[in-house]
C-alpha cells in the first residue's frame, strides 16, 4: 500500500472514508439474502472489541430503534465470563474488522458449540478469508480495502455503513419505515460523502485544537444516543495513538459521579447532533456542556452553531459518519504533536491473538 501524499497511514485512511460510505452504499455485493428473513429473528446478539465494538453499539442502537429488534451487544472479551442466556431464533452477529481477534473467534466459537446450530452466525468481517469469516454460517465483508495504520478508522465506518444497511433491511421487512420515508433516507445517505469532504476540509482547525491539547493529560468526551457510542470510540483513539487518559460518557451519566473528576486542567469534548433544527440530544448536550463549563472547565464543542469545529447540518441518526471525523483527526494530529509513530503506537498490535 502506497502513502500516496499523505505521511502517514492513519491520515490516507481517515481521508479515503467518503469513498468507503460510498462504496459500501453501493457495493452489489452486500448480499443480505444471505440473512434470515425477520419472522425468523427475534433477538439480535453482537460480539466484538475495541473499535468493532463500538461500531456494534451503533448497531444496536440502529437495529433497536430503526427495525425494533431486541438487541444485545457485548464486549467477546467478557463473554465466556458472562454469555448471553439461552434465546430462540437468535442472529449473532460477530463484528471484527481483522477477523482474526482472538477473543472474538473464542466467544463465536462457544456459542456455536453450545447453541447446536439453533443460532444463525453472521461474520461482518474486512477479511473474508479470515478465521472468523470462515468459521461463521454467513459473512458479509464491510470491503474497506486493506487498512495499514493500527488505529482503525477507515474500517469503523465502513461498518457503521454495513449496519445502516441492515437495519433499513429489516425495517423495510418489519415495515417500521415506509417506502417514502426509506426513500428519504436513501437521500441523505447518498450525500454523506460529499458532508464527509466538507468535515475534512476542517482539518488545520482540528490541528490547531490538538496543539492546544498538547499537555492535556486527561479528556473527557461526551455524546448521547446515537453519538455516545462515538464518544467511547473517540476515546479510545486518543488513548490508542496519543496515550491521553481519554474517557468517554453518555452526557447525562456523567453528571452523576464522574463530574467529580474535572478541574482546569481536564477539558470536556462535547458530541452535539448539528441538524437543522434543536434535538432533545443537543439541548441534553448543550447543558451538560454549561454546567461544566460553569465549573470552570473548557468545553470544546463538536457541531452544533457555536461549535470549535462546526459540521454540516446532517440528521442526527446519520451524524456518526460526520462525528467520527474530527475524533479521529484530533487523535492524529495529538499523536504528531507529540511525536508519536501513530501507525504503529506502542503496545498494540492489529492482530491481538489472547488478551
Ligand atoms: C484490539 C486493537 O486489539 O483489537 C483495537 O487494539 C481493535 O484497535 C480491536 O479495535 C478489535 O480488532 P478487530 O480486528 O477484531 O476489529
């Protein structure tokens, strides 16, 4: 893989995502047939790690909210600690960019030893020659192309896109959304690339920011609904690349106990959804924003009107793909401020076979 003009592996990446959302929207190779229809599924399950299981919590979000399937997702890491109790008609969905995250072939292997084939495997994988693609009862490959840097990011969108996709699937099938409202969706989904360019072009603002953040040695990051599983993402790319104690909350949450944390030298950074009109998420946001920076801590606030770094006005289901941008150009450009090798951060590998 050529860096082409870009000096590291992890910028090409984060700027080849337009064309990812827009491949992975139009990919006819993304073959849900492969799945179970809706009257065969009553329950969702989602296993993963790190980034992937970040992505999974959107998933959740999306097939819970959009498709109304009951859905769980849990950390593979925990699972044989902790399975999920038996269920009926279950689809797992077992999600690893690699496909070779050893604690995620672990878990999906038990499950399948102990559900006598009763479950239905789904691997979402970027590898469809990998382990776990392999060893699954069906695969759907999020085709991201090859991603070099260890951070991944590219590969988080890409399956953000492949659950949009299922989703609107079983939505359609459960007809939770009408064929005009779908229509509608199909829209504003078509003009995510184009919104993802706009947020790239805000690059030497996010730059400036993390120079500012150059000594900072804790964040705090908040998001809400759709966006808190971004916050938790957000953060562990810092902590991946950059080595800042980053945590992440759900906004509201985090006034109950953790708020306790914060003094000047600990800046908040606050997810707020930049559609159109106020959403009950951007006022919940900006609240918890105030009332921290009435503490006297910064607030840096990503999207919204009077935001540090202002995103296209974007519906608030479809603001992950636009949210996700910033977090990940923050990380590099700390990791550069820092003098970090952000491909290859110390202590993590791309391939974890045990943890
Ligand atoms: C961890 C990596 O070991 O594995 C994370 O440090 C990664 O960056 C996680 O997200 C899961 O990897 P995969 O390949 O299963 O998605």
């Amino acid at each position: 893989m050529a860096l082409q003009k870009f000096q590291h592996f992890m910028l090409k990446e984060i700027y080849e995502q337009p064309e990812v959302i827009r491949h992975s929207l139009n990919d006819p190779n993304k073959a849900f047939q492969v799945l179970p229809t809706l009257d065969q599924v009553e329950e969702i399950q989602i296993l993963a790690c790190g980034t992937s299981f970040h992505a999974g919590l959107v998933g959740q979000f999306l097939l819970e909210q959009v498709a109304g399937i009951p859905t769980r997702v849990r950390s593979a890491s925990e699972f044989l600690a902790a399975p999920f109790p038996r269920t009926r008609n279950t689809l797992l969905m077992v999600v690893s960019q690699s496909g070779e995250t050893a604690d995620v072939l672990a878990a999906m292997q038990a499950v399948k030893q102990s559900s006598g084939g009763a479950f239905k495997i789904l691997a979402i994988t970027n590898n469809s020659q990998s382990s776990i693609a392999t060893e699954a009862d069906c695969e759907i490959s999020v085709a991201a192309g090859v991603e070099t840097s260890v951070a991944a990011t590219k590969t988080f969108t890409a399956q953000l896109a492949l659950f949009y996709g299922l989703a609107f699937f079983y939505a359609r099938q459960g007809q939770h959304l009408s064929h005009e409202q779908l229509k509608g969706w199909n829209a504003q989904l078509d003009a995510l690339p184009a919104q993802v360019e706009k947020v790239l072009q805000q690059e030497a603002t996010i730059a400036a920011i993390a120079a500012s953040l150059k000594d900072t040695k804790t964040l705090i990051l908040l998001g809400t609904g759709i966006n808190y599983p971004l916050a938790l993402e957000g953060a562990l790319k810092l902590k991946e690349t950059t080595y800042t104690h980053a945590e992440g909350y759900a906004a509201g949450e985090f006034l109950h106990g953790p708020i306790a944390l914060l003094d000047q030298t600990i800046p908040a950074i606050a997810i707020c959804p930049s559609q159109p009109s106020r959403s009950a998420s951007a006022e919940r946001i900006l609240k918890v924003a105030q009332k921290i920076s009435s503490n006297g801590s910064d607030v840096i606030l990503l999207g919204g009107s009077d935001a540090a770094i202002v995103l296209p006005p974007c519906e608030e289901l479809l603001s992950p793909f636009l949210n996700i941008v910033p977090l990940q150009l923050l990380a590099y450009h700390l990791a550069i401020a820092r003098t970090i090798d952000v491909d290859r951060p110390r202590n993590i590998t791309k391939f974890l076979k045990s943890s």
